[in-house]
C-alpha cells in the first residue's frame, strides 16, 4: 500500500494471516488498528502475543501501538475518521470440526458475509471514507475442475457448474459492494489456503483439503 496510506483497520487481524499482517504492517510503520469481537481480550500483553506470532517488537510496546474496535462500534459509528485503508480477513476458519454439519456451513457464511457487510455498510456512513477496502474472498470461487484455467476475468459461478464454496464466494465478495457515489476502491482478494510449518497445522490443513474436494 502507498499514495499516503498510513492508518490500517483491519478485521480478522488475529487470526493465522491477519496476525502476519500486522505484524508486517507494523514493521512497516503503517498505525494499524484492530475490528475486533472482544476487545477486552486483547488488554494484555500475554494475549497480544498469542494472537501475533514472532512479533519484533516487545509485547508492552506493541500494546500501546495496537487500537481495537468493537465491530458494534464499527456498525455505529463507522469506520475511524483517519483510516487510509480496511482490510477483512474474517470469518471461521475451514479448518474446524463439525465440518460436514449445516450448522457449520451457515457458521462459514455468516462470519464472512455478515463481517463484510458491516464493514461496507460502515464505509457507507463515514464522514471521511477510506482509500480502499480490500476484502478477503477465496479461489474457492472457482469451480473444481482439472480441465479449466482461470483468470480474474472468468465467469465465477457459471449455471450449473457451481458448489457450496463457489456460492460462499460469489456472496462474499458481493457483500463488499459499494454504491457508485462511495470514492472507496475496493479489492477482493482471492486466497489460496494458508499453511503454517508446523507438523500440526500441515496435518490439519491437509485434513481441510479433503474436505474441500468432498464438498465441491
């Protein structure tokens, strides 16, 4: 990020890449800013750490850099009047049991979707709209087959050709949709599964392929 982006608000910031993130960010010299469910739990150091990995910086100072928002604050008041950019990587991860219930599916789409469009809604509202909303989506949005090569430009969910996690996509990235008067850009950001080095984590994410292919 550039043109005098400086002020980062971004959901999902504790999870495996929203961590990463900011961590990154903050090297970076970027103020970054976290939507969070409780904002209580990140009070002190200790949980800090946990959420953010292989910080650089001591857990003391990286307390007093590290601002948190509620997400009702964000539906309230919209977003901060001094944000440059959001960024949402919320949303459950895949990597969960109870994997093959409803209950699961509707959690996976609700964390996604309801996130997304808070933080659309809040743009909609603020004073002072940021530069850009870059929203996380997957390449799940593409359907799974072997005799396809896909670009930005090809149709996501064709008739006929589309599966559970093609339609989570395709909602989710709708949900980040701004009227036209709205001066945010926004981005959404096609991820490919995330894996940590970790023999757990390799296992597990193996674990989330499989489930994957069988729902596809």
């Amino acid at each position: 990020m550039s043109g005098g982006v400086r002020n980062v608000l971004i959901g999902g910031g504790t999870g495996g890449i929203g961590g990463y993130l900011v961590r990154h960010l903050k090297d970076q010299g970027y103020n970054v800013s976290l939507i969070t469910r409780s904002p209580k739990a990140l009070k002190t150091a200790k949980t800090i750490l946990d959420f953010l990995p292989n910080i650089s910086k001591s857990g003391k100072d990286f307390l007093q850099d590290i601002r948190t928002h509620s997400w009702e604050d964000i539906q309230l008041n919209g977003i901060p009047h001094s944000t440059d950019a959001v960024i949402n990587l919320s949303g459950r991860t895949i990597a969960s049991p109870g994997f093959f219930s409803s209950q699961f599916k509707e959690d996976l789409r609700k964390s996604r979707i309801e996130t997304t469009e808070a933080i659309a809604k809040a743009i909609q509202k603020s004073e002072n709209p940021p530069k850009v909303f870059m929203a996380a989506s997957a390449v799940g949005v593409y359907e799974n087959r072997e005799d396809m090569t896909y670009t930005e430009d090809t149709d996501p969910c064709r008739p006929d050709h589309h599966n559970f996690f093609t339609e989570l996509c395709r909602d989710w990235e709708a949900a980040s949709e701004l009227p036209a008067d709205i001066p945010t850009r926004v981005a959404n950001m096609r991820l490919g599964m995330s894996m940590h080095v970790t023999r757990a984590n390799i296992l597990k994410h193996i674990g989330t392929l499989v489930v994957v292919v069988m729902l596809s």
